[in-house]
C-alpha cells in the first residue's frame, strides 16, 4: 500500500498536489511540513500569499514529492491518488473538496505529472532517501513547496458570512460534447421478464454504475472526451432518493449535466390536463430541489441546462389531444416552462448559468403559426411565437408575459435529435437559422444509425468546427452510452459500449412506476457484435473526434469478459461503400417515357420488382388542415381523380418512370363500400402489377387474426378484387401486414414477445385461405407475404437474429408449428 514502498532508490517524481498517499508517514504531516518548511525558507513566498489572499479567493499551489515511482501506478491507482490528495488539500485548508481542482480545471483531483531532475532548482537539492529496510514503518520523503508560475493546483472558495460554498470551475457548456446516459442495467428485453427498472438513473441507488467507486461511467465519459451528460427521467418520476451523489460525481469528471424531465407526466390522465402542465412540472422541480439538485441558493454547480421535454411534437398524437394540432405540444412546452420558473421563484432558487430548452424530433411540421416548416426547427419557431402569445395554445400564464420574455432571451436554447448525417442537418437548420436572433441551438441526439466509424468522427469534428462559426449551433450530445438491450430492435443499433459479466450490484432504485429492487452492473465493452465491421466502431469515432480516449482496463471495463448479445449474432447492417461516388453524366432535359410496349392487359413480370408505395393522401398540410386525415384506402373509385387515366393518372405516371407494380396498404380491413375494380382495371392496362395491403390495424381478439382477415377479404373480393374464379389479373401479390413486430410493444401483448405478432401473422394467413376456399378462388399467381421492419429481433424460436430476417424464421416457425 505505502507509496514508498514502490520508491526505493527512484527519480525524482513531481505531483501537484491533491492526493492522499498511503504512507506509513501521515499524510496530514507531510502537508503540513510541506507548507511549513516553504513559509519557513521564503518569507517573500509567504507576503505573495498574503496578498494573494486578500485581494481574490484563488490559491495557486504546487509540491514535489521525492521517490515515488510515479510510473509505476496504474490509471486507478493514479485517480485514486489525484483524489485522496484533494481530499487531503482540502481538510488542511478547510474549504470544501470540490474546491480543489487540477490543472484542468476537474474538481476534486489534482494533476500528478513526472518531474524530469533537470528542472529541479539548482538551489534546491533534493533529501536522498534512503532504502526501506523489511519491516520499517517509515522511510524518509520530502515534500517541497513553491509558488506556482501557471496553475498547477486551484483552490477557491466564496465565504458567505460563517459559511464557505463551493465555486467549480466547470468546462464551458459549449461547444457542447455530451453523451446521452439512460443505462438501464438491462441485458435483455423486458430486463429478462422482471419489469423495467426506474428510469431515474441520477438516483443514489444508481451509483455502482455510475460512481469510480462503481463502473465509473462518468468518469469514462470524461475519458472519452466529453464535457456533459444529458439525462431523460431525472425530474418526474418521484424518485426519493439523494440525487446531489451524481451531480457531486459529475463535478468531480468535469461534466455538465443536462437533467431531463419525465416528458411521459404530460400524457398521464391526472397530470397536464388539456396539456397545462404548470403545475405537474413545478412539483417534480421542487421535488428535485428536495432530493439535490438546490445548493447554496441556486441550482447545483454541475447542473447546465434543463431539458424540460422530449420530442413533445409526438404528443399530438396523444388520444388526449382532442384539440388537435401543435397547440397540444406547445401548450404543453410552454406551461411546464412556466411551472420550472415558478419552482425556482418560490424555492429562491437562482437560475444563474442554467439553460432551458424542449428537444423537438426531426420530424417534418409545420409552426403553430404557419411561418416556419421542416424538421425539428418548426419546434423552434412553435416556441418563440408562444413566448410573444401563449394564447396562440390556448395558454393563459402564470407569470407575467415579461418574465417568460425574460428567461427565452437569457436562458432558451433551441434544441432536435436526429439520426441524420451532420451535413444534412446543418444544410436544413442553418439555412433559415438567421430568424431566431441570437438564441442557440444544439442536438440533443446525434444517433449516426448505421454510420461506419470514419462517418461518425467526420461529423463530430465537423459539428465542432460549426460550434465556432457564431451563427447559432453550439454542439452536440452522442446517442447513446450503452446499449439498449431493454428496448430491442432497432434501438440496439445505438449505444458506445455493450455489457459484459456482471461485476457490482446496484442500489435499491425506483420511483412512482417502478418497485424498488437491486440489480446486476455488468462490465462495459467497445465491442458491438450485431454491428458488422467499422459500423461498431462507435467509442472509438468520439474519443477519436473528441481527443479523448477508451479507458482500456480501467474500473468498469470488461477484461476478457464476453459481450452480451442476443442468443444468435449474426451480421448487421453491411457498411455503406467507402468508395468515391460515380461521378454521373449532366441530365438532360426531362421526356415523357412511353411504357414498355405490351398488349393492353398484359402485365410484365413482377421479377425483378421495380415497386413504387402508393399511398398519397389528399392532403398538403399536417392533419390535412385539422380536417382529420382522408381515407386511406386508395384503390377505391371515389379516388379515380387521383389515380385513374381522366384525372391526375397517378399509375401512368408511375408506369412512366419505369415501375412495374403498386404497392398499397388499406385496401383490404377499413370496409370501404365502393369499387375497387377501376382501379385494378387501370393497373393492368398501365402495365402495373398490383400488391394491395391489409389494414394492419384491424382488431384481433388476442392476436387472433383469422376472422377479421377472412372478413376482410370477402369484403374486397364482393368489390372488385375477384373475377370469375380468380383474383383480378392485376392482382400479384397479397401483403397480409406491415411491420407486425410492433405489435409486441401493445398493451394487450401480455406478457410482451414474438408470440403476439407471429400468431397475428399465422392466424390472417389462415383467415385469407379460408375466404379464397370460401368464394371458390383459385389463387393463381399471386402471392401472400408479410413485410416486417428491419429492427433487430431475435426469431420466436431463437435461431436467428438480424434486421428483418428474424421474421422470416418467424413464419417458417409459425407454419411448422403453430403452437410455437
């Protein structure tokens, strides 16, 4: 344990100073006789600090300490070093420990560097030590003193009459670099049929996944590169434990924290109602206040910037919403608002450097006010329109319309995530950006779905040279840290690191919708195996981007330990080409191209499928204008204006380009009493083969879908779909469903799995045979499929795992035996 006993007959080493070695000799002695004898050889060194002290609360200060073999710890050793000799810093000063901040600035660790014996000063030469016999107590070190030319060790404090509080200095905020944290310790969906764990993760119960005394995951973010962690659930869940632990641990590794509110309070039935969430959004910030996140009159030091919604835009589709439109998602934005300034108003909370912001979705709408569309930045402008008229939502304020001025002027940062490349993003925000003044933005998700490594670096750096710009964008936050093996599918595609063996145990953790209970921390690792090559590179590209580094064999990483992973791995996405595109002739001017000369009726092949999706809407604004949405079933003839050869001839355009078939999806299940067949009359004419969808809302009974499917298509056969003894020659191809795997996120998917969407699946199929018998079909060419999403699932037997593909087993498994 005792440092010297690594240090017989070693070089002169230097540390500034801040951690507590384990020496037989007190720790508290060598400070103090450190100190001393410095004051006790310079008188002028001790005048300096005299007047260093009376005139700001700074303390410069740095020691050597002879024979320590510095080069012999290992990281951990080295950070616990740094800490405990903060700590020890601290107790002699008697200021609090996050005062004490190294040469870069990170409170509660002081920086220990190796001190070359040229650079010693000639007039002071250095106490040989002498070698540690077996069995001795002590062994003779020196630790020296000077006043430091440039920062070494930092010590401040603001004394407030009797009572000193702590002022951090903490790495600027912008250019952000954050890291989206929501590491449930889950390693397989459902957390392996237990139910979820709370979703707070800022909680005590929480600390062996995120303390260095745990995983360390902060302290791997800070390694990595990053300046701030954005949080989701923090203010909300009512969670009643300490949460000043975490910001205290962010503090120590030098991150911002971005804490999240419970954006699901606005859609709970007693809570926002009519979406006024004033009062729901006060409570959980004073509640917040009472748990840590108050100190010493305002918010705590690490707390950045509040984060009071997430993507609220998809609340429109809220059943709650029965006023339709954005006035639900901006009343909700701008109540809650509200609600947080209340809070702070009557705990005498000072809001200080503490930003505001709503993370919109990059989803494309339209502002409340009609001025502003496209993706993300139509929640932009929905915000500055309600803070000059909250009426516009049908919002009466609380505080006066000048205090909420007040706050978006100083405190409002605009804010989107999206999954899309930087270029693209930039090209869409910041082309219009110049009407929003002086406000900042950022991203609150940079997902990079399906990015190679070099991509994702690319972005990132680039995204930090625009933070310099001054045109508005400040930086981004990286979706995510871990895996989220809770939610599955196309969720696994994010994360920087996966999980390992198990190696702590949480905390009792819970809140309001979740039972308190312990769980497994398990170790974290680079490798993504359902990434197939550059594409799981994902640590790797930030600390590249962000000049940090991978904590290889440090506290919380995995060390020979596999990597969790669903039951069959196999490979994911294929990297995009790293090829320079093919440099394309200009094009020429436009020309009608006449359809591949057939006889009127007869249809190409459908091999190879050139397919266009039909499903166009009447409709040139968000909910059709507030009309509610047109009928979705396309084929039938109250539409022919649209598709048919005496209206805008949608199929001959489509045969025009080249296409060989039509895929719909509500022909079948919305029971629409009109002809179908002039429709499939003009497809065939056209050219166009046609592979008419299933309502893939319908009702079934527990996931018994053979009624419903059957019925459905009785209905359509009695209107058009059937000739003779046959389907309409258009006809090629039936799709059963769309994308049935979500239906295992149904409430009535009890207990959640594949069996929900598989029984669907099996049971239409059935249903659709039974109707052909029925009505005395032959089923000729046409074909029955199933056209699931590409998200990544394991198989309902669990042979195979991939996007997509796990569906195909799905069937294979369902028709060998449906009892599966």
């Amino acid at each position: 344990q005792a440092i010297l006993a690594l240090a017989v007959s070693a070089p002169k080493k230097r540390a500034r100073p801040g951690v507590r070695p384990k020496v037989a000799a007190s720790p508290e002695r060598l400070f103090r006789d450190a100190v001393m004898s410095t004051l006790a050889r310079s008188c002028l060194c001790l005048g300096c600090w005299a007047v260093v002290a009376s005139t700001r609360s700074d303390l410069e200060w740095t020691a050597e300490v002879l024979n320590l073999r510095y080069e012999a710890l290992h990281d951990a050793q080295a950070g616990n070093l740094s800490m405990a000799y903060a700590a020890e810093i601290a107790a002699s000063l008697g200021v609090p420990v996050l005062d004490v901040t190294d040469a870069d600035g990170r409170p509660g660790r002081v920086s220990l560097l190796s001190l070359d014996a040229s650079v010693a000063s000639a007039t002071e030469q250095p106490v040989d030590a002498a070698p540690m016999s077996p069995g001795s107590q002590e062994a003779p070190t020196e630790a020296r003193t000077g006043v430091a030319t440039a920062t070494m060790t930092n010590l401040r404090t603001v004394v407030q009459g009797r009572r000193q509080s702590s002022v951090v200095t903490m790495p600027p905020l912008w250019p952000l670099k954050g890291i989206a944290y929501g590491a449930l310790p889950c390693a397989s969906q459902t957390c392996g049929g237990h139910g979820l764990p709370s979703r707070d993760m800022a909680q005590v119960g929480y600390a062996a996944q995120w303390s260095r005394s745990g995983r360390g995951d902060l302290s791997t973010m800070a390694s990595l590169g990053a300046t701030a962690v954005r949080m989701y659930h923090t203010l909300g869940l009512g969670a009643e434990q300490d949460h000043g632990q975490f910001l205290d641990e962010a503090l120590r590794a030098g991150l911002n924290v971005m804490p999240g509110y419970h954006t699901e309070m606005a859609n709970e039935a007693d809570k926002c109602i009519d979406f006024d969430c004033f009062d729901a959004w006060k409570e959980a910030t004073l509640q917040g206040f009472a748990v840590g996140f108050k100190a010493q009159g305002g918010w705590h030091n690490a707390v950045a910037a509040l984060v009071i919604m997430n993507e609220p835009d998809f609340l429109e589709n809220s059943p709650k919403c029965t006023f339709g439109g954005a006035r639900c998602r901006v009343k909700a934005v701008i109540s809650a608002l509200d609600g947080v300034l209340a809070a702070e108003k009557e705990a005498g909370v000072d809001g200080g450097r503490v930003k505001l912001t709503a993370t919109w979705s990059f989803a494309l709408r339209t502002s409340i006010d009609g001025l502003v569309s496209g993706p993300g930045i139509f929640g932009f402008q929905d915000i500055a329109a309600a803070i000059k008229d909250p009426s516009i939502a049908g919002y009466e304020p609380r505080a006066s319309l000048a205090d909420l001025g007040d706050a978006f002027a100083k405190r409002w940062v605009h804010s989107l995530n999206t999954q899309a490349p930087w270029a693209f993003v930039d090209e869409m925000i910041s082309k219009d950006y110049a009407r929003f003044g002086s406000t900042p933005w950022f991203i609150g998700e940079y997902g990079a779905n399906g990015q190679p490594a070099a991509r994702i670096q690319s972005d990132l750096e680039s995204m930090l040279a625009a933070a310099g710009r001054g045109d508005g964008f400040v930086g981004a936050a990286f979706f995510q840290f871990q895996t989220a093996y809770e939610k599955g599918g196309s969720e696994m595609n994010f994360g920087l690191f996966s999980l390992g063996a198990e190696i702590h145990t949480t905390g009792e953790v819970c809140d309001d919708a979740a039972p308190c209970a312990t769980w497994p921390v398990r170790c974290l690792s680079t490798e993504l195996p359902w990434l197939l090559g550059a594409l799981g590179d994902r640590a790797a590209a930030v600390a590249a981007a962000w000049q940090g580094r991978i904590p290889v064999g440090e506290v919380g990483m995995c060390t020979g330990s596999p990597t969790m992973q669903p039951p069959v791995p196999v490979p994911g996405p294929t990297p995009p080409s790293t090829q320079e595109p093919t440099t394309l002739p200009p094009t020429s001017p436009p020309t009608t191209r006449q359809p591949v000369s057939l006889p009127p009726g007869v249809l190409p092949p459908l091999r190879p499928m050139n397919g266009i999706a039909y499903g166009a809407l009447p409709c040139t604004e968000h909910a059709c204008g507030g009309r509610g949405l047109a009928s979705e079933d396309m084929p039938q003839a109250g539409y022919a204006a649209q598709w048919g050869p005496d209206g805008r001839d949608d199929l001959g355009v489509m045969r025009a380009l080249g296409a060989n078939a039509v895929r719909l999806y509500h022909a079948f299940g919305l029971e629409v009493d009109d002809d179908h067949g002039a429709f499939l009359d003009h497809a065939a004419h056209t050219g166009l083969n046609v592979l008419p969808g299933y309502h893939t809302g319908s009702d079934c009974p527990m996931f018994d879908c053979f009624h419903t499917w059957k019925n459905a298509t009785a209905f359509g056969l009695d209107r058009g779909f059937q000739r003779g003894s046959d389907w309409h020659p258009a006809v090629a191809m039936l799709i059963l469903l769309n994308e049935p795997d979500f239906f295992e996120y149904a409430p009535k998917c009890q207990p959640p799995g594949a069996w929900c969407h598989v029984k669907a699946v099996v049971s239409a199929l059935d249903g659709v045979l039974a109707a052909e018998r029925e009505a005395n079909i032959t089923s000729g060419r046409v074909k029955l499929t199933v056209t699931w999403s590409f998200a990544m699932r394991a198989s309902i037997d669990g042979k195979v795992f991939g996007p997509g593909v796990f569906g195909f087993q799905d069937v294979v498994a369902g028709i060998s035996d449906p009892s599966i």
